[in-house]
C-alpha cells in the first residue's frame, strides 16, 4: 500500500493538472477573441470549411455511374434548402434524408 502522503501528493497533482488543462482554454480564448485575424477567420471559415468537405466528400465520386445521383441529388436538395430557408438545421437534415431514402430505395444493390 502507498505511503499516505504520497497518495495524497498524487492527487493533488492530478487535480491540479486537470483544472488547469480546463482552465487553460478559457485563458487563452480572452484575448483572443479581440484580434482582427480571430474575428475575419470567424466569419470566413464556415464556407471554406464546408467547400473542403464537399470536396473531399465528392472527389472519387463517379459522375458518370447511376449511383451518383444519390450524393449529387442530396447535395442539391441541402444548396436548396439552404438558399431557400438559410436554416443549417433542415438543410443539412434534408440532404442527409435525401441521401438516405435514394440510397437504401432507389440505388440499393
């Protein structure tokens, strides 16, 4: 069995190390959340991230085969949806339902 003290330095520096690691973030977003780069970055980075995984998501796709309506005809519905409605939320339910019934109905093997 530990030494008392021992088990007792153990778990200080383990909750010292996990408050700390908690309260790290916290820290350091603070100035952060002032600079000119954080906030062009904020208002930027939704579209790029979402042009990137499109594009990840699409690029062995082939076009030219009957399965890949069901990824394409989702992606139209959530564009639409989204230029219609600007809710993230039902776009992003809407393409994924699109998606899910072509793919288990129409273009099942």
């Amino acid at each position: 069995m530990p030494d008392t003290r021992y088990a007792i330095a153990a778990v200080l520096v383990a909750a010292t190390v996990t408050w700390t690691l908690r309260a790290l973030p916290f820290a350091v977003l603070t100035p952060l959340r002032e600079s000119g780069t954080v906030q062009y970055l904020s208002t930027r980075m939704p579209a790029g991230v979402m042009v990137i995984l499109v594009v990840y998501c699409l690029h062995g796709l082939p076009v030219t085969e009957a399965r890949a309506t069901a990824p394409l005809a989702a992606l139209a519905v959530t564009i639409g949806l989204h230029l219609w409605r600007r809710n993230a939320l039902l776009s992003i339910l809407g393409g994924t339902a699109t998606h899910v019934i072509l793919a288990s109905t129409v273009f099942a093997h």
